[in-house]
C-alpha cells in the first residue's frame, strides 16, 4: 500500500485559498512555548534571528574596518582595535552566520515540509543544536568584550599561542567547538531524517534539489567538523598548559595545526555554498516556472563536491611550507573541485532558457547569485594555481575572492532563500517592488565594494593591513563607498521583510507556483505540517500548476 | 472517513487518525518501532564517525611526531606501565562483553539480569578510571608532565609527595560517599527502583577504590622488582633489557652537538643527565636539523614534553568518553530499573552499546600505541 499507487489529488483542496486560522505561529503561545520548543519550524525562525541578528553585528565590524581604510594612514583605529575588528568580523560571520546561515536557519524549517514528514528524526537533539549555537554567541561575546580577539578567524599558531589576549582566545576557541557541535548534531539530524523518514513515494530522486544539497552539506558536517573540534581542543590545552604539539618553542610544528584548520575549513566552504547552490536550483526553476534543467547532474554534483572537497584544503598552504610534490597534487585537485561547481551553473543557465521568468525579488537575488558566484569561482581558479598565488596569496585578491562566493554566493542565496519562503514561513507577503530595490542595490553595492579589491590584491596589496600605500587609496575609497550601499541595500531588505510583518498581504498557499511539498501546506504551516498527507510527486513538474486570480496564488489543477 | 484516508494513515501524518495508538516509548512524529529503531541507530553510527574523527586528529599528531623522533616516543614509552594498561585493556574487552549481554537482556525483557550487566560495564569503567588515576598520579609525581610543564626527576630523588592521587580521587570519594546514602535510603524504603539504581552505582563506585588499589600494588610492585633505589634505576633496568634506550645500539653514531648522547652512556646516565638538564634552561629550543638527527638528545625537555602531551591528550580524551559512558549507563541503569525496555525497544541499550564497544575500540589502538610499541 503506497502512495504513489492511488494518488489523491490536490489535498484537501478547498482549503487552498483561505488563511489558516491555527498554524505553528499560534499553536501554542508564551516565551516558554517558544524556547522549549521541539517543533523544527519555530526552531528553524529562531536560528533565523539569530543568524540575522549575527548577521548584522559582523556587519557592523565590516563597515568599521571599511571606514577605517578610508585615508592610508592614521584611521580612526587603533592597530591593535584594527587587529581586533577584523578577526571578528571574520570569525563572526563564518562561525556564528554563514555556517549555521541555510542549512540550520532555512534547512530546519524546510526540510521536514519539503520531505513530507512532521518533524526531524530527532527533535530534542535539534533544539539543543540550537542552544549550543546560543553558548557559541555568548562565548563569542565575551571574547568580544573581555580583551578582543586579534588573531584573525584562522588562529593561526603560534601567534594565537603567544598574544595577550589570551582569555579572547580561550573563550573563541571554546565558542569555536561548541559550534561546532551545534553544526554536528544538525548535519546528523538532518541525513537520519532524509534517510530513515522519507514517507512513501519520497524516492530519492523525487527529493526537491535543495535537499540533496542540504544532504551534502551535513555529510560534510559530520565529516569535517570534528577535526576542527579537537584542533581548537588542542589549541585550548596549548594555551591553557602549554602542551607544545602547534608551539614552535616546544618543538611543536605549527604547520600541522595549518593542516588540521584547512581539513576543516576548506571543506567548510561548500558547507557555506552547497546549501545555497541547493536555494539556486529551486529559486531558478520555481520562478522560471520550468523543469529544473539536469536534475541528476546537480544532485550528483552536490555529492561530488563535497566528497573532493576533502581533499584540495592544502590549497591554503602553498606558502607556508609543504613539499613541492604536495603542493602539484592540491593544486591539481583544487581544479578538479571546480568542475562540479560549474556543472551547476550550467544547469542552472539551462533552465533560464526559454523559461517564463518573472523577475521577482527572490529571482534578483538568485541571478545576482549566478554572476556573482561565477566571478568568485573562477578566480579561484588563479589562486589555485601555484605560480599566481605566490603573488595572490595573503593579499586583498584572496579577499575579494572569497567574498565573492561567500557574501556574492552564500548571502545573496540566503537572501534569496529568504525572500522565497518568507510568505510560507510568516504567512505574509513583502513589497515586491521595495525587494526589487533592494536586490539591485546590494548587487551593485557588492560589485563596487570587491571589484577594486581583485585590483588592490594583484597590484599587491596585503590583507589584514591597518595602513597601506597611498597608491592605492583611490581604490580603497571606491570600496568604502561600495561597502556603505550594499550596507544601505541590506538596510531595505530588512525593512522591506519586517514591514511585511506589519502590513503585508496574506500568503497564498503558493505565492509563485513551486511544486515541492511545502507549497502544498497552508502558509504558514500548521503544527504538524500537513493536515492531510501530501501527494509526492515530481518536485519539478509545473504543467498542472495554474495561476489563479481569485486566491492571489496558484493552484494545482485537478 | 475515507477508504484513501485508512491507506494513508501510516504514511505521512494524517495526526489526527488515531489508528494505530501511538505507545509511550513511540515518539510522535515517528510512524512505527521500527522506523525510530533505525533512525537511533543511523544516528548513533553517524555519531561513531564523528568520533573517530575528533580522534584521528590525535592519531595524526601521534604518528607525525613519533616518525619525526622515534627515539623519543621510545624513551618516554618505556615510563608507561605496561602491566596497568594490559589489564585495563582486559578490563574494557571484559565491559564490552557484559555489555552487549545487556542488550540481548533488554531483549528479552530479562529486567534484573539487564540491570545487572548493566551494573557490571559500570564497575568495569570504574576499574579503568581507578587503574588511569594511579598511572596518572605516578607520572606526575615524577614530573612526567605535557609540553612545557615537564619536569623530570628520573634520579629517585623527586621531592616530597605532591598528593595528585588524593586529588584525583576526591570527586570520586565524593560520588561513592553519596550512591552509599543512596543505597541506604534505597534499602531502608525497600524500593526495589531504588534498590536496582543505588546498588550498581555504589557498587561502581567502589570498584573505582578497587581498580586504583590495584593499581598502587602493581606499581609498588614494578618499581619493586626493579630493585635498588628510585625510579631511574627502575627504569634503567626496563630499558637495557629490552635495549630500548641504549645509545649505543643506534646505527647513526651520536651527532657531535648533541652534548648528552655519548655512546657509552648507559640508560641510566642519560635519565641523570637529563634530570640535571631538566633542572636547567626551560624551553630548549632545538632547530629542526637537530630535529631530524636521530641521536638528538631524547632528553631534551620539550621534547619528551610532546610525548606526554600526546599521551595525556590522547587517553584524557578517552578518560572523558569513558565518564561520558559511565553517565549514560547511569540513565539506562534507571530505565532498565522501571523495566520500560522490550523486545520492540531497546533502542538506547542497543545505541549506548555501540558507542561503549567504540571506546574500548579506541582504547584497543591506544594501548599499544603508546605503551608497548618500541
Ligand atoms: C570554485 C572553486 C574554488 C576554488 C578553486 C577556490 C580556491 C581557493 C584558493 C586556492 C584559496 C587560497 C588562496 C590563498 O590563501 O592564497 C582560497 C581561499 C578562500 N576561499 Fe576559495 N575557492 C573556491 C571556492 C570557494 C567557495 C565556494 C568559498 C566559500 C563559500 C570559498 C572561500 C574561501 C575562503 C574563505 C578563502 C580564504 C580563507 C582565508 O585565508 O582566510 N572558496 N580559495
Ligand atoms: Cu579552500
């Protein structure tokens, strides 16, 4: 007895168009109900202000750096404040929001609905995911407020060993394996429940793109994360008793604990990027109203890159001291790593063709996204190679290069994501004109901020820098100015979603015509998900989903 | 309701059909026993793979610096004991038995045999910490310290006792004192839930003051059988006997800056000259040509430091899983006391079972890694 078998048609149709009168939002009401909760879509809103509010505080301690370098000289910093500011800017934004950024803030909400079941496998474990992400934030605080961090995101020895700020470091590090732990127990959660509980006619490849990129990402999670967990262990023990394995003066090697943070964190990367590719390849078909093109190519892809993802991170070290054999063969390998990357945007400029695009907010963002993580790739590619990132390597090219795919790639996606689900996960539409505005601004914002920066880096540039040649100041202003309107640009986007909240429309069922599970619930969801089972289906068929004017949203047509 | 509402009822969540009851031990949002057996395992194994990772940072370090200065990790090894460490890998193998009888009791709903395995992989962990903390105590009493903290005194003539056993032992002391009002009152109020929790867990703490008179036996006994004076002397018979740190036996002759290597030197020598070089300039720095000469003073302070920061790192983690163990074996010990497991649950003994054989799988690798290898 399966689903498939007798499918039932549209569920419970006559629904479709009124607003729920009870959903997860008023299931139950009180702080408590909110803090103690199991249900994944209250903890999925939670992660959301969290990271945001991350979100805004890295921010914040980038527009400072920004200023900072508006003369060559003599910055309304310290170099000691500069050394401070840009550490944690740095490890702000990777631990505290890019990391936990889709996967636990958009993934936690989606993946349950997407996959048609109640809840993740393990509900508890998710919640306290969620409160070693709070320990994580606190501990971050207090490295902020105590002394102030100044050993850039990577703590890299033996400077970390030796700094004065010792008890920053202590209290990062520890806040660095906590959240690691957080991003552990999400990324097992999340592949128990797409293994163990996918309901009948949930085959594989009826699972919505976005959740074989969700599916990749935790097994990098679990994967990765650990080895980063005891690199920090260590460094704590280092600092704490002087345990020598890192500390030159112990005769500790500090190369290795270089190799122990990149076995992490390169794979970490495509935690950043997979689930947002994964927002891509929804966004693109959804709003294009159009098969994905590819789908098995982009769900391998997902799974190929983050199985070669383990095995480039040497790319970070080229100079800081490995045999020249190893150096050919990262090198080599961290092309390879690049060719699934590209099957992706292929596949992803495939469904664009003679799709019906509507040009909405969430479509901005994700084209915004295909540009912009394009450039960022494929300047990957030069500081891959070796001769080039002799030169590129510490300078601002590296900078400009990984906020590309992070910032171009991973939060532009996210704002994308955002946007797209905010109607299910609020039950409120946005102005979509405003969001327009928005995308635009922080599309060129972005571009004037880190185009200059490639320049600025092949030209010579350091990074991590206070002061710097006057040359270059033309160029640096050009990116202070970028870097205050993508500010502004973010600013609207925030307003444009929290003034949904105050005076938005009611959400449709299905806003913009998506064909996985979650657009076949109410908006926002009930408590359990569904009211009734859902017809699994082909996530990507579009034919018998109509627009339909009297409920303002489409319809799937029976 | 409807013909197709009766075929979905188990698929996806229709919540509202009670159809089949949902029991107490079946977690809402799961369908059946079986889904949420595999979902606790599935999770437990990915768990597992983690673990073994967050270790293989370690082993890499192991085996990084052991190639780097195998004349080191062979010196320092020899300080390890390898009778204490063979009998808590007895111990361990012995635990991980009781253990998966405690699943097959779950199994069977044979509640106080349950209990008692149960009990029995308790005490044996306890063994294991009591044997750990005496090893422990012993090494930092004679200064075998992590990283920059070594210091040596291999001549005998270490100064007065520190007291790092008594230490250790206090929170132990603390626990065992209250499972014993525990018991008492479990046994006053003869409830036998009480009874069934209070009595393995008095009895595991005991078995922890068991495993580290054990321990002080054997390692009066080693330092016995090595006769005349002090540990150096201890030590030196050790190593000549098996050659271990016989200079002389190197096949590159002694580098000439390495002041304290002279061929001649007997084991014993070397442990003197290094107390007395121990004594002296802190932080030795040697640059990393000396590094790759083999006959680079073993002695050297940080570097014999390295040793035992990997080996405390290394069997520390594996202390803190144990206890970790010992926790969650406490939990089930009182589930299994309320006899809420059967033969369609018996997830959490079956889980917690596997992360116990993981452990003492992790233990089996360290064991001779660090003690026996030479
Ligand atoms: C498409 C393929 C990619 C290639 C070939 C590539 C290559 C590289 C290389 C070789 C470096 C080291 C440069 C140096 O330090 O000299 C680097 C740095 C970096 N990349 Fe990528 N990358 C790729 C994609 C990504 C993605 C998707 C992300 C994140 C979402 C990312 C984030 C970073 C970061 C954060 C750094 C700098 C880390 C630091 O030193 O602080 N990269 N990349
Ligand atoms: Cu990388």
């Amino acid at each position: 007895m399966s689903v498939v078998d007798r499918p039932i048609t549209a569920p419970v149709h006559s629904e479709v168009d009124s607003y729920p009168e009870h959903h997860f939002l008023n299931h139950s009401k009180g702080f408590l109900s909110w803090a103690l909760t199991l249900d994944h879509k209250r903890i999925g809103l939670m992660y959301l202000v969290g990271v945001m509010s991350s979100f805004a505080l890295g921010g914040a301690f980038a527009l400072m750096i920004r200023i900072h370098l508006w003369n060559f000289k003599d910055g309304w910093l310290s170099n000691q404040t500069y050394n401070q500011v840009f550490t944690l800017h740095g490890a702000i934004m990777v631990f505290l929001f890019i990391i936990p950024s889709v996967p636990a803030a958009l993934g936690n909400f989606l993946l349950p609905v997407m996959l048609g079941t109640k809840d993740v496998a393990f509900p508890r474990l998710n919640l306290s995911s969620f409160y070693l992400w709070v320990t994580g934030l606190i501990l971050f605080l207090t490295a902020l407020s105590v002394t102030g961090l100044d050993t850039g995101w990577t703590f890299y020895t033996p400077y970390s060993i030796e700094t004065q700020q010792g008890g920053a470091v202590l209290a990062a590090t520890f806040g660095v394996f906590v959240l690691g732990f957080s991003s552990i127990f999400t990324g097992l959660n999340f592949i128990v429940t797409i293994n163990t509980m996918r309901p009948p006619g949930m085959t594989w490849f009826r699972m919505p793109l976005f959740l074989w990129a969700i599916y990749a990402t935790s097994i990098i999670q679990v994967l990765a994360t650990p080895v980063l967990g005891i690199t920090v262990l260590l460094l704590s023990a280092e600092r704490l008793l002087g345990i020598g394995i890192f500390d030159p003066k112990l005769n500790g090697d500090p190369v290795t604990f270089q190799h122990f943070f990149w076995f992490y964190s390169h794979p970490a990367v495509y935690i950043m990027i997979l689930p947002a590719m994964g927002i891509i390849s929804e966004l693109m078909s959804v709003h294009c109203h159009k098969g994905i093109f590819g789908y098995r190519m982009i769900a391998y892809s997902s799974i190929a890159i983050a199985l070669f993802g383990f095995l480039v991170w040497g790319h970070h070290m080229f100079t800081s001291g490995m045999a020249d054999v190893t150096t050919i063969v990262f090198s080599a390998l961290t092309f390879t790593v690049s060719i699934p990357s590209a099957i992706k945007v292929f596949n992803w400029l495939g469904t664009m063709y003679q799709g019906t695009v509507s040009l909405n907010t969430p479509m901005l963002y994700a084209l915004a996204f295909i540009f912009l993580f394009t450039i960022g790739g494929l300047t990957g590619l030069p500081l891959g190679a070796l001769s080039t990132d002799m030169h590129f390597h510490d300078t601002y090219f590296v900078v400009a290069h990984f906020h590309y795919v992070m910032m171009g790639g991973t939060l532009v996606a996210f704002l994308g994501g955002v946007f797209h689900w905010w109607p299910k996960m609020t039950g409120r539409m946005f102005n979509d004109k405003l969001g327009i505005v928005s995308a635009i601004i922080v599309f060129v914002g972005f571009n004037l901020t880190f185009l200059p920066q490639f320049v600025l880096g092949s030209r010579g540039m350091p990074r991590r820098y206070a002061t710097y040649l006057p040359e270059f100041q033309p160029l640096h202003q050009l990116s202070t100015i970028g870097s205050i309107t993508l500010g502004s640009g973010l600013l609207l986007a925030l307003i444009v979603l929290l003034m949904s909240l105050v005076n938005g429309k009611k959400a449709p069922r299905n806003p913009w015509g998506g064909a996985t599970l979650e657009w076949m619930c109410s908006s926002p969801p009930p408590h359990d998900n569904f009211s009734s089972a859902p017809t699994v289906g082909d996530p990507y068929d579009f034919s018998n989903i109509e627009y339909d004017g009297r409920v303002g949203g489409y319809v799937k047509r029976t | 309701m409807t013909a197709i509402q009766e075929n979905l009822a188990h698929v996806v969540d229709d919540h509202a059909d009670h159809h089949h009851e949902h029991p107490s031990w079946l977690a809402h949002h799961f369908d059946d026993a079986e889904q949420q057996y595999d979902s606790g395992k599935l999770g437990m194994w990915l768990f597992l793979v983690t673990e073994v990772l967050f270790f293989s940072g370690m082993f890499c370090a192991y085996a990084l610096y052991r190639n780097r200065n195998p004349e080191v990790f062979e010196f320092c090894s020899s300080f390890l004991n390898e009778k204490l460490g063979a009998i808590n890998t007895g111990v361990l193998l012995f635990s991980s038995l009781t253990m998966a009888w405690a699943v097959r009791a779950a199994q069977l709903r044979q509640h106080q045999l349950l209990v008692g395995m149960l009990g029995a992989t308790l005490g044996c962990a306890a063994i294991f910490l009591g044997v750990k903390a005496v090893e422990y105590s012993h090494k930092m009493e004679i200064g075998l310290l992590p990283g920059k903290l070594y210091v040596a005194q291999l001549d005998g003539a270490h100064g007065p006792h520190k007291g790092y056993l008594e230490f250790i032992c206090t929170v132990p002391a603390i626990v065992t004192a209250l499972c014993a009002f525990y018991a008492i009152y479990a046994f006053a109020t003869k409830s036998l839930f009480h009874q069934r929790v209070a009595g393995p867990m008095l009895v595991a703490g005991l078995c922890f003051f068991g495993g580290v008179g054990l321990g002080q036996y054997l390692e009066a006994q080693e330092e016995a059988s090595k006769g005349h004076g002090g540990h150096a002397a201890g030590h030196e018979h050790h190593a000549m006997v098996d050659g271990h740190v016989d200079h002389g036996s190197h096949e590159h002759a002694a580098a000439p800056e390495s002041v304290h290597a002279a061929e001649t030197k007997t084991a014993a020598e070397i442990a003197a000259s290094a107390a007395t070089a121990m004594g002296g300039t802190p932080n030795v720095y040697v640059s990393p040509t000396e590094l790759k000469t083999p006959n680079a003073d073993v002695n050297q302070r940080s570097m014999a430091g390295l040793f035992f920061s990997i080996y405390y790192c290394m069997t520390g983690v594996h202390a803190i899983h144990i206890i970790g163990g010992m926790i969650v074996i406490t939990w089930l010990i009182v589930k299994a006391a309320r006899e809420e497991f059967h033969e369609q649950y018996f997830g959490p003994v079956d889980n917690v079972g596997l992360y116990w054989h993981l452990v003492d799988f992790i233990w089996i690798y360290l064991f001779p890694l660090l003690y026996l290898i030479t």
